[in-house]
C-alpha cells in the first residue's frame, strides 16, 4: 500500500501535476494523522477497560474486607451487650439485701472479672487500594468520600476500646488483685496442678461498697460508649458496601 502511494506520487510529479501532487500529499498527511488518532483511541480505549476492569476488582475485594469486618462487629456489639448486662447484674447482686449471706463461693460467681476485649478488624485491600492509587479512578466522589472515610472511622473504635480497657486496666484489676482472691482461680494450668491457698476474697471489698460499685458503673459507660462507635462503625460500613455493590451495579 506505501509502494502503491509512492508510485502515485512519483507519477504526478512526472506529468508535471504539482497542484494535485500537493493536494494528493495533503489528504495522505490528513489519513496518516486520522489513522494515528484512531490507533491512540483504541489504545485509550484498551487502557480505560484495563484500568476499570483493575478498579472494579479492588472495589470487589474491598466490599469482600468490609463484609468480613461487619461480621466481626456484629459479633464484638454482642459481646460487648452482654458485657454492660453482666457488669450491670453483677453492681445489683453485690447491693441487694441477700449479698450480707454470700460465702466466698457464691461471691466469685456473682462477679464479672474479665478484659475488655478489642474487635481486630482488618484493613489490608483498603492499604492496597489506596497504595496503588486506584481509588484516583472512581468517578463517584460520595464513594470515594465515604471509603476514605474508613480509617478515621477506625481510630474513633479504637480509641473508645482504649477507654473501655483503661477502665479494666486503671480501675478494676488492681482492686480485684488487692481484695479478690485471684490466686485460686484456678485448679490446674497447662496440666500443672495449682495447689489451694487459705486466702479469701475480702467481702467488704464488694458488698454494699460503693467505690467498687462506682468501678462497675464506669466500666459499663466504657463499654457503651464503645458498643455505641461499634454499631456506628457497622452502619457506615454497611452503607459502603451497598455503594459499591450499585457502583459495580451487582
């Protein structure tokens, strides 16, 4: 095809058509150039599917992440709802009139004596998605918005844990070391027998006691302001994978 214009070339410049020969040389320049833009626009077209295509998979794998993460807080709001119920059981059994006859036996069991536990939730397509900057791609700035919105939504959770635990922490496992009779908590250890001391838990310590009864009411604000960022959490979660579940119109 390039011989065939070039011969054509050659044979108008030969018959002396020099007027033809450049308006010739012009609409050739002019299909080379409309040949170019067409082969750049099939290439930005090849490109835009790769990258929606790469960007519709990390929106996938990310939608995977934050499904995993909602079971996880679905499963922490009911341990920690169960928590402020049993701590709340616990401030009422140690005040009603019938705590003045509790043994030391019946004493342990009326308490909630465990760590705050903490929701590990995972972030690691989000790092990825952000490191690679995909997330550049995505044209709806309300997603983009409320998926870059995750880690801030995070930390508020973590710090509310912490708040949680420092009551566990600060407040109720030293009072429990000092009047609770922690070293018989347990009959055996990794197989290891754990012999019975003659300590008991010092009853005044918890009954009708309002300093430990003010420990329980402080763990319980904890833990709720905790429960309350955790359902929090669950909710904008939630309404970030719907968007992208429209977004990638499933």
């Amino acid at each position: 095809m390039i011989k065939f214009f070039r011969h054509f070339r050659k044979s108008l410049l030969r018959k002396n058509k020099i007027g033809k020969y450049f308006k010739y040389a012009i609409g050739e320049i002019v299909l080379v150039v409309i040949g170019i833009l067409i082969a750049l626009g099939i290439n930005n077209w090849n490109e835009s599917i790769k990258i929606n295509k790469k960007t519709n998979n990390y929106l996938k794998a990310l939608n995977t992440e934050i499904e995993t993460n909602i079971n996880v807080l679905e499963e922490h709001i009911s341990i920690v709802h169960r928590d402020i119920e049993e701590s709340a059981k616990t401030r009422k059994l140690l005040n009603i009139s019938e705590a003045k006859f509790y043994n030391d036996s019946v004493l342990k069991y009326s308490m909630i004596s465990r760590p705050i536990y903490k929701a590990n939730l995972v972030k690691s397509t989000f790092n990825d998605l952000i490191n690679s900057g995909i997330l550049e791609n995505i044209d709806d700035l309300k997603l983009k918005n409320n998926i870059l919105s995750i880690p801030s939504s995070i930390d508020i959770l973590n710090e509310n844990y912490l708040n949680a635990r420092d009551s566990w922490i600060n407040y109720q496992l030293p009072y429990l070391m000092k009047y609770a009779d922690v070293s018989n908590n347990w009959d055996s250890l990794s197989g290891i027998k754990i012999e019975k001391l003659p300590f008991k838990r010092i009853k005044k310590a918890f009954i009708y006691n309002s300093e430990y009864a003010n420990i329980l009411a402080l763990r319980m604000r904890m833990v709720n302001n905790y429960e309350e960022t955790l359902i929090e959490l669950r909710e904008n979660l939630s309404s970030i994978s719907k968007n992208i579940k429209l977004f990638l119109k499933e």
